[in-house]
C-alpha cells in the first residue's frame, strides 16, 4: 500500500508540473524550477533505492520461495519465472531513464542561466517519457503484488530497510515534496506518508522555509491535504 501511495503521489507531483508550466510568470519561473528539481530529486531517490534495496530483496525471496528447499532449487526454472516480473519492470525504469535525464539537464540548464524557461519546452521533454514512467509506476504495484509466496516476516524486514533509505536525501527537499504531492483522501482516506503530526509540523516551520518559495506550486498543503494549482487552467491537477 505505501508503494501505491508513492507512487500515486509521484504522478500527482508531474501532472502538477506538467500542468503548470506553460502559465508561469517570469517572476515565478526560478522557484517553479526548484519545484521541479525537488520533484526529480525524489523520484530519482526512489528508483535508486528500489534498485539498490528493494529489487535484490525481492530476489533473494523469491529464490527462497521458490526453491521449497536448496536440495529442490532449479535455477533455469526459477528463472523463467522470475523473467515475467523483475526483468520487465527493470526494462520499463530503463526505458524512461533517459527521457528524466533530459528533463534533469535542461532544469539545470534553466536553473543556471544556461537555458531560457519555456514551459512549452518542459511540457515537450516531458511528453518523451511520461506515458512510459507513468505504466512502469503502476506495472510495479501490480507485478509485485502477483509474486506471492514470499516470506512476510522477511519481506517487512527488508521493506523497512528500504523504508530507512528513502528518508535520506536533502531534507529540504525531499521531505516537503513528498507530503505536498501526498493526498491524504487518496483511496478514501490512508495515513501515507506515515508520519506524526510534530514531524509534519517541524518540516512545515524548518525544512521547507531553504526553498520556501518553491511549494506554492504542489497540489496539497503539509498535511497532505489537496488544494488548487495557483497556475492551472480552473486549479485542476
């Protein structure tokens, strides 16, 4: 469920960018790109830690789980099962990387005067690669959920692991992205991300104040609460 509430709340963030950027005033423009950049650091968080934890743990289970018992493993058809699942999603996050790598470099581009802003531009980039992002961050959820079979008690373990990775990262950026682009009515009603309230209120008062200007652009408030667009045709997201 927090993978699908993630998951959800990265999509809400790039339809809030995608959305916005033809509208945006000159005078706004540099703090709608600090939007932008906190919005592809956390995505780029993400998928790292996926690689990095998430992905090898669900390996090593599935072999387990699989297998019955070292003694009944066969590595072929182990394989072959595994290939319908982990090999595919891997496939979709390389498809799409080097789209997010273009629209990485031309916001610091933009952020160090290198590049003029043009919202008709970010929307072009960001066309290249959306629809196969967005079918990747949904395949996940869905895939995941066919395995079956795994250990609970290890699976936990090892998701909690990851969970302690996806809270590093630039705090200043990381942390208010993720709770404004988080709808807490999502689903009728989730406690994602699960935070307590004085967390909420010490990123509010002290981690969002480095880029204060830059969250004016996010589709909900500190406490997940959806809201407007300030810069979208009829505040729609």
């Amino acid at each position: 469920m927090d993978m699908l509430n993630a998951h959800n709340a990265l999509l809400r963030g790039l339809n809030s960018i995608y959305l916005q950027a033809p509208h945006i005033p000159t005078s706004s423009t540099a703090s709608f790109l600090t939007y932008t950049s906190a919005w592809l650091s956390w995505l780029t968080h993400h998928h790292h830690v996926e690689e990095t934890y998430l992905f090898p743990a669900i390996e090593r289970l599935s072999r387990s789980a699989f297998a019955g018992s070292e003694a009944e493993f066969d590595e072929a058809n182990w394989r072959a099962a595994r290939v319908g699942v982990m090999d595919e999603l891997e496939k979709q996050h390389h498809a799409f990387v080097p789209g997010l790598g273009a629209m990485e470099a031309w916001v610091a581009a933009c952020r160090e005067g290198r590049e003029r802003y043009d919202g008709v531009v970010l929307r072009g980039i960001i066309e290249e690669f959306a629809e196969v992002m967005r079918a990747h961050l949904v395949d996940e959820v869905v895939e995941l959920d066919k395995l079956g079979g795994l250990d609970e008690r290890g699976f936990r373990r090892e998701y909690l692991v990851m969970e302690e990775a996806m809270r590093e990262g630039d705090k200043s950026m990381i942390w208010p992205i993720v709770m404004r682009t988080s709808d807490k009515t999502f689903e009728g009603g989730n406690p994602f991300p699960p935070v307590p309230a004085p967390l909420r209120w010490l990123i509010h008062h002290y981690f969002e104040r480095k880029y204060k200007g830059a969250w004016v652009f996010s589709p909900c408030d500190t406490w997940s609460r959806p809201r407007d667009l300030p810069f979208a045709p009829e505040g729609g997201i």
